[in-house]
C-alpha cells in the first residue's frame, strides 16, 4: 500500500476556526511526522478575499508545536487561497483550473480531497456542483470528508445525504466523528479483542453496567445561535456518545476491514430499544446549566448567554440509559451523561463488573468493591483496573487497589490528534473511522424520538448550577436501578480504602 499518497487537500472554509484550530495543526503534524508525501498541496477557499500569503501566514500562526522556522515555511509554501463562492459556477471553474495546475506543478495524479468545513446548509451545493463542474474528472481519486452535523433529523440528514450521494458514491464519502479518531476510543477494540481476560467477560453474565460520561467545563462560547438548534443530544448524544457504544458493546468483527466493524456496529444500533414518547423520562434527563462558579470565578447561566433565548428549553445536559435487545446485553444498562459547565472537563468510561454470586469480605458490613474497568479518554489516556486485596495489618479486611496504566508514562511523545490520524486515513482511503450512512440513520433514529418528546415542554428541563456535575435527576436515573455514577469518585473511593 502507497503509505503517501500525493493529494490535494481543498479546505471549503478555510477562513474557519475549524481548520484554524484543528486543521492546520494536524496537517503540519502529518507534515513533521513524514506521513505526507512531498508532493501534497492544500487549497484553502473561503468567501474573504485572502491571498496566498494570507492563508500562509494564517496558517503559520495556528501552528503550535513549530518544529523549527524552517519547517513551517517549507510546510506553507503547499498552501494556496482562492476566493469562493459556493454558489457560482464560475469559483468552482477557477478552483479546478488551479487544481490542475498544481496537480502539474506537484505531478499528483488528480487524487483529491474536499473537506467541507464550514457551515452544512451548503454540504449538498457544494458536492453537486463539485460534480456537475467536472471537478471529480481526474485520473486519480476523489473523496469527500464531511463536518457534523449530518442533519438535524433523520429527515433533514436523509435529505443532505440525496444530495451528496448525486456526487459521491458512499465509499468516497467520510462522515467525520473526531470521537472515533481519539487513541484511546480506537483502543477499545483492541483492549477488548486483544485481552482474553476481557472479552470472555464481556456480556450480561459478567457486567453489571456501563457508564460514559463526557463532560466539558466550557460553556456554549459564541456558538450559542447553533447551538440553540442542537443541543447537547443532537450535538454529542446522535454521533459521539453513540458511537462509543456501539464500539463498547459491539460483537466481535470477523476482521479488522471497515466493513466488517461497520457491520457489528450497526447491529448494536439496531439492538438499541427505542425509547417511546411517554417513557422518555423515565429513561432520559435533560439539564441546562444555570449560573455557577467555574474555577473560584462566577459563570453566566446559559439563558444569559449571547444568542440565547432567555427562556430557551434547550438542554446542555444529557443522562441516558440506553438497553440493548441482543443475547450477549439483555438486562445491562448503558449509562451516558454529556453537558457543558459540569466540574471537569473529561471522557471516561467505566464498566462495572457483577458482584461475586457470594461474598466473604464483608467490610464494616459494606459490600466487596465491584471490580471496575476504567477506560479514560480524556484528558489522561490510560487504564485502570480496580481490584480487591487484602487491607495491610491484622484485619483480613479486603480494600479496593486500582492498577494505572497511562499512556504518556510510556511513551512521552503527543498522541497524535484525532484530526491527524482522521485526515490520514482518508488519504489512504481507510473509512474504518467515520460514520457510515447507515450509522448516521440508525442513531437519528434513535435520537428522533427523543428529541420529539423534549419539543413538548411538558417534560421537565432540570436546571444544574455551573460547576457542578449535572443535575440531581441524573443520579436519580441510576438510583431507581440501584446504581450510581462512578466517574471521578472512583479515586476517592480507592483511597479512602487506604485509610
Ligand atoms: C463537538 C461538539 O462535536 O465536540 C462540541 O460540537 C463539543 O460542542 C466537542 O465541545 C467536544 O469534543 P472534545 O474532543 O473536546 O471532547
């Protein structure tokens, strides 16, 4: 396989604070790590009337990580600027006459990528007249890499998906979920088909219950007017959180191909019991945050935000308990919780195994830790085990010990952004990690039905106080299963067993 392929990457919002912020750093990271052939080029369009210096300059000044001065100038000079319009003809004219051109200058065989980065009302005008233009006629390939949101409904996203699927096929399409390009979300497969001492366990018999939780200690920033639209379920529950679980309680693929991942993920998706209009809460909590403190200093609740309704419903805070019908998860419920302004800022995932059919340490009358598996995401990448030893002294009490393992104590080097690895693997025409249609589809469905019930307002919205880790109602949720949220307590809990 051409670990390099000679690409032309066309950024449509180049203007953007995406690509400022993840974009261009990920590209010089690809560039520094030697993962780029040398003959690559990056075509930057927006509405702005830049020039090729702009863009060069812009993307010099997003760079962090400089390796040196002249490594960064070396890595500009592949990027270009046209002024865009992506509704005239003549733009995509002039953006293909460049192409070709470059594609002279750097002899790249017409393989090209159009990354749509800016706002999705223009996603399928874009990919129409990328076709209609003659843009897709080269000799090399043509793909399409593709920002959320996909819709806002299964409707709305069925739609778009008519109109890019006029231009591409769906294997040229790349349905972004930077989820799916964290380290450690792509190391799950591998810590549960790679451990016997997992995957044996990994059904109803053994666990009790999964938890993943995403929090974010910021809060809507100047995305309040798309935000309004979307809130924290259409915005992290339909794609990322979604995806972790299919990943979590996927069946094992027959191999490691797209194909056959994709095929045991969309089976849990299938799997997922919809939750019907009148249980809705009884199965999902919505929050919003109010005013709070974050970090010893006072924070605006979300109806004082810019381009927030002051009586807005939309919520900013999402507990679920999700069940899947399938032999292996029957009876396992699947605790999700995502919000803005909560305490930390962090993705972890905990799966709680059962209690042993009898116990013999009893401690203070308290039950024998349950064995826990920590998968932590973000910040820190790593994992934990928490165990029963025996307490130290005379006792013969048991006490939990958690065994760390962390990434960065093994290899200090970054982990490669989730937008470098993803960008990669598009050049390489690896779709392993993006969404498929029928992915998307799935978890609108699933999403849909939710949401549908939330437009009435007759179901309560909780307010949670900023800095906080999200509404009392939430913990009811695992409550009523005789459950609780584990999450950062766990090492509390560890350490007190110390004492
Ligand atoms: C994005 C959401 O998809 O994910 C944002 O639109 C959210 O609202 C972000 O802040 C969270 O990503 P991460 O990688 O910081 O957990």
């Amino acid at each position: 396989m051409n670990t390099k392929p000679k690409t032309t990457l066309v950024i449509f919002g180049a203007t953007g604070d995406l690509a400022k912020r993840k974009l261009y750093p990920s590209i010089y990271n690809l560039f520094k790590a030697n993962q780029l052939s040398e003959e690559f080029a990056v075509v930057g369009l927006g509405r702005r009337a830049w020039t090729n210096e702009t863009i060069r300059e812009t993307v010099s000044q997003s760079l962090i990580h400089k390796e040196s001065n002249e490594s960064v100038e070396k890595f500009c000079e592949h990027f270009y600027y046209l002024p865009f319009d992506v509704q005239e003809k003549n733009s995509y004219h002039e953006l293909n006459t460049l192409l070709s051109e470059l594609e002279t200058k750097h002899q790249i065989p017409g393989n090209r990528i159009f990354y749509m980065a800016m706002a999705p009302e223009f996603f399928g005008t874009i990919a129409e007249n990328i076709k209609s233009e003659g843009l897709k006629n080269t000799e090399g390939w043509t793909r399409l890499i593709i920002e959320k949101p996909f819709g806002h409904d299964l409707p709305s996203a069925k739609q778009l998906n008519r109109e890019i699927r006029e231009a591409f096929s769906e294997d040229e399409i790349y349905r972004i979920d930077h989820y799916l390009g964290k380290e450690m979300v792509q190391n799950i497969e591998v810590i549960r088909f790679g451990n016997a001492i997992f995957e044996h366990l990994w059904s109803n018999r053994y666990i009790e219950n999964i938890q993943i939780t995403s929090s974010e200690t910021l809060g809507v920033e100047d995305r309040g007017g798309y935000y309004e639209k979307s809130g924290a379920l259409r915005d992290m529950v339909q794609n990322h959180m979604l995806q972790m679980v299919s990943l979590l309680a996927m069946d094992p693929p027959l191999r490691l191909t797209p194909e056959e991942i994709r095929s045991e993920k969309i089976k849990v998706l299938r799997a997922l019991r919809p939750v019907t209009h009148e249980k809705v809460s009884d199965y999902f909590v919505r929050g919003q945050y109010g005013p709070g403190q974050m970090d010893g200093e006072e924070v605006a609740g979300y109806r004082s935000e810019k381009n927030v309704d002051p009586n807005s419903f939309t919520e900013t805070y999402v507990a679920g308990k999700l069940l899947i019908d399938s032999h292996r998860w029957a009876g396992v419920p699947f605790y999700i919780r995502t919000g803005k302004r909560m305490h930390v800022k962090s993705t972890e995932v905990i799966i709680q195994f059962k209690d042993l059919p009898m116990n013999l340490y009893l401690n203070n009358e308290e039950k024998v830790h349950p064995n826990l598996l920590i998968i932590h995401v973000q910040p820190e990448e790593g994992i934990s085990l928490v165990l029963n030893g025996k307490k130290m002294g005379i006792s013969g009490e048991s006490v939990p010990v958690q065994l760390d393992y962390r990434n960065d104590g093994v290899d200090a080097g970054n982990t490669p952004e989730a937008y470098e690895r993803l960008i990669y693997d598009c050049m390489l025409g690896d779709a392993t990690n993006f969404a498929h249609w029928d992915e998307v589809d799935l978890s609108w469905t699933f999403i849909d039905a939710i949401s549908k019930a939330w437009q009435s307002r007759e179901i309560d919205i909780h307010t949670y106080e900023a800095g906080s880790m999200g509404p009392k109602a939430a913990d009811d949720l695992l409550a009523q299963d005789g459950n609780h949220w584990w999450s950062k307590n766990v090492i509390h809990i560890i350490e007190r067993g110390f004492e």
